[in-house]
C-alpha cells in the first residue's frame, strides 16, 4: 500500500513527465486535432483538468455527506468525456492550460493534507465500496497522465526538430 510521502513523489514525477511531454510547444501546436480522436493537447488538458476537479469535488461531498448532483453521474465514462471535450472545445488555450494547472495543484494540496483515515482507510466512504480514496488520486492524476502519455511522446517524436 502506498503512503502519502510516496503518493506526492508519484504525483510530482507524473506531472513532470506530463510537463516535460508538452515543454516548448508552440500555441499552434497545442490547438492542432493531431491525437486520437481528433482531439488536441489542448483537449487533453482540459480533459484532466475536468477529472483533476473531479476527485476533488467527489471528496468534499463524501466528506460533508452530500454527493448528490455530481455532473455527468448517470453517464458512461465516453459520454462524460464526449461532454467535457464539447464544453471545452471553444475555451481558449491559455485558460485550459490555467484551469489545469490550477486543478492539479489543488488536488496536490488536498493530498498532502487530507487525514490518513480519507485517504487510507478502504472503509471510511462507503461510496468507495471498499477501496480508499487514494485509488481515485492515483487514478486521476500520474496514472491518468500516463494513459495519455504514449500518443501524445508519439506525435512529438514525428515533429521535425
């Protein structure tokens, strides 16, 4: 089981592999369809950025008891994403990458400072079915990035220079 100086040196060296994947991108280079799906870098951040907030928002309703109206709760995981892509699509570049970046940080932030039992404890939320919250951390930040990593270092390695 991982602890939490381990969870915060695997979500600092996710982040860094997702940074260093997009460091010295030109604007255009992000706005451009060339990912699966024909979605963009762009389209991939705020794609993160929406399950970055996701955990948090998921957190704080298990915490105050109140879960209720989580968006996109009765849709499939490809509808949700169809959903944020639409929302997202026309939301200039400069704020995705400022929503992001702010969405990890603050997950960071929770992470470090959330109690051990709402992280570790498989049986402190029920809605986690017997998992501890850590899982959807994990899951939503270095694992997440690690996902999208492959076809995003794909097209980078096809770029001249």
């Amino acid at each position: 089981m991982i602890d939490r100086r381990e969870l915060l040196q695997n979500m600092q060296a996710g982040r860094s592999r997702l940074e260093s994947a997009v460091a010295g991108l030109r604007d255009e280079q992000f706005l451009a369809p060339v990912l699966d799906g024909g979605w963009s870098i762009k389209d991939v951040l705020a794609h993160l950025a929406f399950w970055e907030n996701r955990v948090g928002d998921i957190y704080l309703g298990l915490v105050i008891g109140e879960l209720s109206n989580l968006e996109g709760e009765n849709l499939s995981v490809d509808a949700l994403n169809a959903l944020v892509y639409e929302r997202n699509r026309l939301t200039p570049l400069a704020q995705v990458r400022e929503n992001e970046s702010w969405a990890y940080q603050a997950l960071k932030r929770f992470a470090a400072a959330a109690s051990e039992e709402h992280l570790f404890s498989p049986t402190c939320f029920a809605w986690t079915r017997g998992h501890p919250f850590v899982e959807w951390i994990i899951g939503n930040t270095y694992e997440h990035y690690d996902e999208h990593l492959p076809v995003l270092l794909a097209w980078r390695k096809k770029q001249p220079g």
